[in-house]
C-alpha cells in the first residue's frame, strides 16, 4: 500500500473530503489513506527519468535530413521486448522527441502499429491523466496496448483486446518528468501547468510526424482518461487553431473521446456523493448532511467540511475508482491479491512498474535513466507537480468551442467509478444543452447489454456496463466494440 500526499483538484483524483479521505491511487489500482485539507486541491506524482534525444542542427541538407530522420527512427524501433513470449505481428517503436532544445526537454512516446494494414488505419493518440500519470505503463501497459506483465514481474502477455487491432496507437508520456520523459533544466517541473503540456503535446506530434511522415496525412483521433478531460479538449483546440492560422491541415484532426472525463471541478465532487448515495454507500442522514450544506460552487463552509468527512468515514476502505473491486493487499504474493475472477488482479500495476524499472526492459524500449536515481513511476511525484501553474476550474466553454469546429466528440464513461463518475459527465452534458439527436438506449455485443448511450448534436454520450474509471482495464472486449464505432463514426450496435 502506498500513501500519497494529496492537493484536490483534478486528475485522477478528485478528493472529496475535509481532513481524512481514503482513495485509490490515480490511474492505477492502489489506495491511499492520506490525512488531507480540502483545500488542497490537486495530486500530482511522478519521478523524473529518459535522456535528451539527439536533435537536427539547422542547415541541415534536405538530403541529409532525411537520412538522419530515417536513422533515427530505425534506432527507436523495438526489436523485440523482453519477456516478450510471443512474436509482435506488428511494428514497434519507442524513444524521445525533444519538445524544447534549449531546455532539453523531451517526451518519451511508445508506437504500435496496427495488427493489420497500418497503411489503411487511422493514427490515434493516447493520453493518460493525473495530471502526472504515465500513458505508457497505465495506458498500454495496464489497460489497452497490445502487452501486460505477468505477475513474475518478468514476462508479458498479449492482450486480445487490444486497439491496435483497429488503428495505428501513439502513446506519449507528458508533461516532461512523467514516465521517461524528462528536462535537463529542473525549474520545468516547477513550472509546468495545462498549457505547457498542451503546447508540447503540439510540438510533439508535428515533430514526431516529421519522423514518420507516412502518418501525416492520415486520419488523427484523440483518445485519453481522467485529467485527459483537460488535456484532450485543450490539444484538440489548439490543432483546429493552428490549421486555420496555417491554411494548411498539418494535422488531420478528426475526433476526440474521453473516458470518465474530469470536466468541472464542482459538479465532479458533488456527483461523487450523489454517487455513494445511489450505490448505498453511505447513510442518508450524511447524504442528506451534505444536500444542506454544501453549494459545490467553489466556496466549502466548515459545516459542508464535516459533512462531507463523515460520509468518508461511512463509506470506509474501497477503491473509489471501481467500487467492487478487489484491493492490491499483496503484490508480492499474486495467490493472495485476489479471488476475483471479474476484476481480475488487482496488483497489475506492481507488476507493471516492476518490469518497467528493469535496466534491460529500458534498454529496450532505449529510454536511458542512468544517473538521474529516480525510479519509473506510474504517477508522477509530488515533488514535481506541486507547483502546477494553471487549471481551469470548468472545461465547458473548451468543449463548447471544440463542438462549434465540427470535431467528433465522444464522452463515455465506466459506470463503477466513483470519482469521475457517469453522474458528473451527465450534470456537464446538462449545463451544454445540447439538443438530442438519438434517443438513450442500450447498446450490445453478441445480444449482451454493454451499456448505454446517447446522441446529441454535436456529442455522443455512452456508459459502459461494470466498468470502473479504466474502462479497457475493466471492460476490455466491450471497450474495444465501443472505440471501434468511435472511429466508425457510428453509434454502438444495437
């Protein structure tokens, strides 16, 4: 079990409590039981690791360019990951793209191409929230790449659900400090923030499609969890803008989808209790202590405070990100983390950061750590985000301008999370306004209900059945057919 000091405000975790708040570990499956302010507002982790990656000096030959271009993305090609059991049907790639030259700033990426006819499938980025946790150990290695660890810490195991079945999968780790991506000027992670990321997540991708230039006029989608309710909206926007001030479509954005979005910081926490009130979690007369004194618009009395300090008192020890899952009692011991078939282990992330934290596991995937003594983390550390500069409060009028560029937008939602719950996407869908174009309605695979979903003008809107706050951890077969008519542009069969 780990402890985590904890400033309320977004990512993974959205705190709700006064001074005592138990609560699962931001994208993954640990808890905390962390004495807290309320008015400590976000959680923020993650150490520092990677290596500057080498850059083009100017004047380079258009020639020479390309060569040197080519070579480096050979030297990122994964040739094969240890532990690996089975052979890859498809191309790997992981490395650095320096965001920032003078700063030494660059961003770690892992690329898997499609299973099938990359040449033919769209490119899709993925992006993880916190803000502070890894889109490459939660996001392909813990919920929706094509590999996982084992519980020996060693070998991996090939997901079958994995959604580079259907498109080409970019996973960045960002903002620097998070993962293996790094700075060689350490005030950057002091002074990162929502538009710093957003603005090297940009210069990401344009350099990145330099090395792959086959990607560049392909179809791009954004897809990411949590605190990604931030970055997506926020990347995506600045694509639209940047296109329109070029004329040129440099990047071929044509949707977003984000899974339990961190959308509006009052209306997430007041759907938590909503939320534990529906699911019998705690009594009615702390629900209704909460109803009565607590306005959830930003301003907490202390009569709200202890309201809400003793519904986390009755609603006790649970992973607040599936609230019927099993908790990582014993990593070490895979006999003893759990005796659930349906959730599966919940220690897989132990097993995770253990394998990513093998020297030759690094080696690998050519993300040298040498000499900078701090361990690959899932979440960033404290020590990094403590200081992150800006935040808004809400993302509706970000959503509202994304919805007026005619992008895709998809919104879904796991319907056993707690903290970025289904309820708190359905008061941000509330307050837009938007008028339905397709009526709620379950939708199915292989005549099993998976969900729920819902069309509006502009936006789709869908729950997936008995899935928590990772919805391709939970729920991956059903994520798959979900992503799947994303990328369709379809609602999901009914």
């Amino acid at each position: 079990m780990h402890t985590h000091p904890i400033k309320m405000k977004r990512g993974l975790l959205i705190l709700w409590s006064l001074f005592y708040f138990s609560v699962a570990n931001t994208d993954t499956r640990d808890q905390a039981n962390q004495p807290l302010e309320f008015n400590q507002l976000k959680i923020y982790r993650k150490s520092v690791q990677g290596k500057q990656h080498s850059t083009l000096k100017t004047g380079t030959s258009p020639s020479v360019h390309r060569d040197s271009t080519n070579n480096q993305r050979e030297q990122d090609k994964i040739i094969c990951m240890p532990g690996q059991t089975v052979v890859a049907e498809f191309d790997q790639y992981a490395g650095y793209v320096t965001v920032d030259a003078k700063a030494g700033r660059a961003l770690f990426y892992y690329f898997v191409e499609a299973l099938q006819d990359p040449s033919d499938k769209p490119l899709v980025l993925w992006l993880n929230g916190g803000p502070g946790c890894s889109s490459f150990g939660s996001g392909a290695m813990l919920e929706l790449g094509p590999f996982s660890v084992h519980s020996d810490n060693k070998t991996l195991y090939k997901r079958r659900h994995a959604w580079n079945r259907v498109a080409n999968m970019l996973f960045i780790e960002i903002p620097a400090g998070v993962g293996y991506s790094y700075s060689n000027t350490t005030s950057d992670y002091y002074n990162t923030g929502d538009q710093r990321t957003t603005d090297d997540a940009y210069t990401f991708l344009v350099t990145w499609l330099e090395k792959f230039p086959e990607y560049r006029n392909r179809d791009f989608f954004i897809t990411g969890e949590s605190y990604a309710g931030h970055y997506i909206p926020e990347l995506a926007n600045l694509i639209v803008s940047k296109n329109r001030a070029t004329n040129v479509t440099n990047i071929k954005l044509k949707g977003v989808a984000i899974g339990n979005a961190d959308l509006d910081d009052n209306l997430t926490l007041r759907a938590s209790y909503d939320y534990y009130w529906m699911h019998a979690m705690i009594s009615g007369k702390a629900y209704t202590a909460i109803k009565d004194k607590c306005s959830f618009n930003g301003t907490y009395t202390k009569d709200c405070l202890n309201a809400m300090n003793l519904a986390t008192r009755e609603k006790g020890n649970v992973d607040d990100y599936d609230i019927y899952a099993p908790i990582c009692h014993d990593a070490s011991n895979a006999s003893k983390s759990s005796d659930s078939l349906l959730f599966g282990d919940p220690c897989t992330n132990h097993y995770v950061s253990s394998y990513l934290n093998n020297p030759e596991v690094q080696r690998a995937l050519h993300a040298n750590t040498t000499g900078l003594g701090y361990p690959w983390m899932d979440c960033s550390s404290q020590r990094v985000f403590d200081n992150w500069k800006d935040s808004p409060v809400t993302m509706l009028p970000s959503i509202k301008k994304l919805i007026s560029s005619g992008t895709r937008i998809w919104l879904y939602s796991g319907d056993m999370d707690a903290v970025c719950s289904f309820i708190s996407t359905q008061y941000v869908l509330d307050n837009l306004g938007l008028p339905v174009e397709a009526s709620w309605r379950p939708w199915r695979i292989d005549n099993e209900v998976a969900g729920y979903v819902i069309g509006y003008k502009g936006l789709v809107f869908a729950t997936v059945r008995g899935a928590g706050h990772m919805v391709p951890y939970y729920q991956p077969r059903s994520a798959l057919a979900l992503f799947s008519s994303f990328l369709e542009g379809k609602l999901p069969p009914h």
